[in-house]
C-alpha cells in the first residue's frame, strides 16, 4: 500500500523534513524576538544614580549632553 505524503516546502521550493519545519520555527521565533525593540532606559535606579553621581563629578564632561 503505498500513501502519498506532503512535506513542508523550504522558500526554494525543497521538501523539508519534521525536523527542518520545526528548527524553522524556532528559528523566525528568535529572529522576531531579537527584532523587538529594548526597553526604554531610565527604569533602572542605581543606573540614574551613578548617572547623577558622574555628572556631579565631571560637569564639564557632561555639559550640553543629554544623558
């Protein structure tokens, strides 16, 4: 008895196997997670602290910087 099968199709057109479809998925998950925007600064406490500690200890180095 012979059955036809269907296998996913690369974007060239090759069959691909249960394994490649699924490293495919998890591939374009990465990819779509490494192509989200980070988060805005400024959340992050001791950051704006060693900030203002920098900037009063070096106010030249920082003037007219927006930092």
């Amino acid at each position: 008895m012979s059955t036809k099968g269907t296998a996913a199709k690369s974007v060239s057109g090759a069959a691909m196997s249960k394994y490649d479809v699924e490293v495919e998925a998890r591939l374009k998950a990465l990819e779509a997670k490494a192509s989200t925007p980070a988060p805005a600064a400024g959340g992050d406490e001791k950051l704006d602290k060693l900030i203002g500690i920098l900037k009063g200890a070096f106010p030249q180095e920082f003037k007219n910087k927006d930092i």
